[in-house]
C-alpha cells in the first residue's frame, strides 16, 4: 500500500469514552510497557491533570495508538516554556507495529496542536536513553535533540523539542 494510503487513513482525535471497549482489548509487550503506559490506565489515571489532553491515533476509525499532552507541574521537570506540552505514554499497539503508524501519527501532531491547543507553541517529551527505536522515531518526525537530560524513574531520558 502507498504511504500516501496509509496516510490519508491515519486521523489524531482527542479521545471519547465511546472507544474504551477497543482501548480495553489494546495489547503491549513487556519490554515496551516499561516505558509507557496502557491507554486507559494513563487517561484514568488520577494524578493526570484535567487539564490534559487524550489522543487517539486512529487508523480507519479504528484506534491503534495513544498519547497524551500534558501540562502543570509534570511539564516544568522538562521544559521552562509556559506554551509547551509534554507529549507522554506515546504507544501503538501491539497487533498494529510495524506499519508505519506511529511515524504517520507524529507526523500529525503539529496540525492537531495547532488546531486543538491554542497557544501552544512546542511540544516536549523525555525519551528514555535505552529506548533507541523511539528515540530514532521522534527524530525522524521532526523532534530535536538539545542535549538536555531527565533523570526519570527508570533512568536517563533524553528530553526532545518540536516546534509547532
């Protein structure tokens, strides 16, 4: 299939609760899981802000990614910009690897920002230094490294910046 397919396939929506029977059959390894979390867990979870927002990344209606866009107290451990976001628990799922959708995805980001999250000029996330598939995938989609660094809870992360 032509990326150009795949692409015009691949939409960012903020998540609903209509997809929570789907997200709830949402699948990943073990050796992922440790540097993300599952997608109902992370939109569940309490210490999120309310203020946060829940992406989808859909793939024909169907959700085959998540992450979400946080901002508070969490953000300034990253970033000292007021009109960043930090991109977290990015993830696809397991059943879907391996087709290019998390690139796609990244790829929409800048446009869903601009459109969802008015006043937002950056988005930031914290990689962690063993996870090099990742690490490589952000840059690819136009993340930049400036050599800073987070000590997080499962060790070194390198910290990312795109522009939106």
């Amino acid at each position: 299939m032509p990326s150009n397919d795949l692409k015009s396939s691949v939409i960012l929506v903020e998540y609903s609760d209509t997809f929570d029977e789907q997200l709830s059959n949402y699948h990943l390894p073990e050796e992922q899981l440790q540097f993300t979390s599952m997608p109902l867990d992370k939109i569940k979870n309490p210490q999120v802000s309310n203020s946060a927002k829940h992406v989808l990344i859909l793939e024909n209606s169907v959700p085959v990614g998540y992450f979400a866009l946080e901002d508070g107290e969490k953000l300034l451990k990253y970033t000292n910009n007021p009109e960043a976001r930090l991109l977290t628990a990015f993830s696809i799922d397991s059943k879907y690897q391996g087709k290019g959708l998390a690139k796609n995805g990244l790829q929409l980001l800048p446009d869903f920002v601009r459109n969802n999250l008015l006043g937002t000029n950056e988005v930031v996330l914290g990689v962690n230094k063993r996870n090099t598939p990742a690490y490589h995938l952000y840059l690819q989609t136009g993340f930049v490294d400036e050599n800073e660094f987070y000590e997080g809870p499962k060790g070194p992360q390198h910290i990312l910046h795109l522009t939106v």
